[in-house]
C-alpha cells in the first residue's frame, strides 16, 4: 500500500498522526474515497469539492484542491484498480504539544462485494435527518454508529444495514446511497433528508438512467416503498450499483433494469478512464 502525508511518501510501517490529533482521539475530520480504475480515479474533483464542503462545515482549513488531487493521481497510478482515501485530521489544540492537522493519501485493495445485499431495516437516531443537523453531507471521521450499524446487521445474518428514520422513513446505507425501481421508474430518498450526496448516486439518476429510458424521482418514502418495488440497488464509490436481494424477510427481485443501470454506469466509467493516466 502507498501512503501519501502532506504530499510526501511514507513507509507503511511508520505512517501515523501523532496522539494528540483531534482525528484520532474525536473523529473530528473528514475523508473521502475515490474508486481507481487501471490506475485512474474516477470523478476525483467531483469528490474533492465534496471533501473541500465538509472541511469547510467542520471549520477546517481545506488544503489546495490541485495539490490533493494530484497526490490522487500519484496514489491511483501505484494502486491501478484500488480505492483512493484521502483524510483531512483536524490536528491538536494543546499549545504545549501542537500537533498539526494531516493531509493523507492512501490507496487500498478493492474489498469484496456480495453478489446480492441482503439488507436489514433499522432505525438511525444519530442520523443529520432526525435532528435538522447542521452538519448534512459532511463525511466525517465520526463513522462509529454507521459502522455497528453495519456490523449488527452482519450478526444477524445479512450483508449490511437500512437506515430509517424513527418514523420508517428510508434515508441511506451506513456507507451507501439506495434506490430502487417501481411503477416504471427510478426512487431514491431525496437530499433534503440529510442523506450524503453520493457521486454514483448523482451519475446513477443523471447520466445512467437517462441512458436507459428511466425516469427519476427523489422523495420522501416509507419502508414499504422499497417493499414494494421490482428491483432495488445499492449505490457507492466502492459497490458501483449493486443489486439487492432481500430487506429485511422480504425478498426483492433482480430484473433487467437494474442490470442495465449497472452497465450503463460502467459504461460512463470506462469512458472516462480509459487510456487516461
């Protein structure tokens, strides 16, 4: 693996922050990451600029978005087909033992997606929509309660978690957009609720269902929504557009729209891609 800090390359074995970095000991922070195709990131400035919207809820001096997105590039090529993470740390407030705020960049192994997500319902109280948080659409480093969201679901037996509000409304998975088909088109909750704005969400509804005839629709849906539907996807920078099998009990369909979708975003993406780097 190749880590970037601050632009300069670092061995493995000693790449750190120091103890006193708010990012390690109170998440406070963001990061972003970016999927790498034969060594090329896809839609990294659009990630950037998001990383740059985060950095600037939190009150963080962003670093130079042309510097950063060439450390990108640097990392994407040593890391071909890789995820790219790229976390700002919000450094030290200790005045005796100052510790700078980090800028890191570092490719990692493409992990492994299931087939099909079995996902299981449940509700999200920390979530920006249950309380009209100011921070909507920051990607922080305080991923804690999505991540044992993810891992209770795993426990019982399922791929990941749905994330409700307390009134069974559908918002997002712990690290994943969702959307699903029914009545001839293509829903997906709206960002009003506080859910990310997913870069493979924006390409889903604005590039790739136009490819395919869907129309689009954002809103506020119940559970039974998705319940409903005839095919249901998941969507991330890592996952691209993946089919769900199951919420909850209840099975959900694989079809030929979806599958569609899915090609049609990696269509996008290898136009994008190829014979760059």
């Amino acid at each position: 693996m190749r880590v970037l800090i601050d632009g300069v390359e670092v061995p493995e074995a000693e790449a750190g922050v120091s103890v006193f970095d708010w990012g390690l000991q109170r998440g406070f922070g963001c990061f972003e990451v970016i999927r790498a195709y034969r060594g090329v990131p896809f839609r990294a400035a659009a990630h950037l600029e998001r990383l740059a919207g985060s950095a600037a809820a939190l009150g963080m001096a962003a670093p130079p978005r042309e510097a950063v997105e060439e450390w990108v590039r640097a990392v994407s090529r040593a890391g071909g087909d890789c995820q790219v993470r790229v976390l700002l740390t919000g450094g030290g407030r200790d005045p005796l033992v100052p510790a700078p705020g980090r800028v890191i960049v570092m490719w990692e192994p493409l992990p492994a997606v299931p087939e099909a997500l079995r996902l299981l319902p449940m509700e999200a109280p920390w979530h920006p929509a249950t309380d009209r948080s100011p921070f909507y659409a920051v990607k922080w480093l305080s991923y804690a309660a999505n991540m044992a969201s993810s891992d209770l679901a795993r426990r019982r037996g399922y791929d990941d978690a749905l994330l409700l509000t307390p009134d069974g409304r559908i918002l997002e998975g712990p690290t994943f957009a969702v959307a699903w088909l029914i009545e001839g088109r293509l829903e997906t909750p709206s960002l009003h609720l506080g859910i990310l704005p997913s870069i493979t969400r924006a390409v889903l509804l604005g590039e790739a269902a136009p490819r395919v005839g869907l129309a689009v629709a954002e809103g506020v849906f119940p559970l039974s929504r998705m319940l409903e539907a005839d095919e249901a996807v998941a969507l991330s920078t890592v996952k691209e557009v993946a089919p769900v099998a199951a919420v909850g009990d209840h099975p959900v369909a694989r079809g030929d729209k979806g599958g569609a979708l899915a090609a049609a975003f990696r269509e996008i993406v290898a136009a994008e891609t190829a014979g760059v780097g």
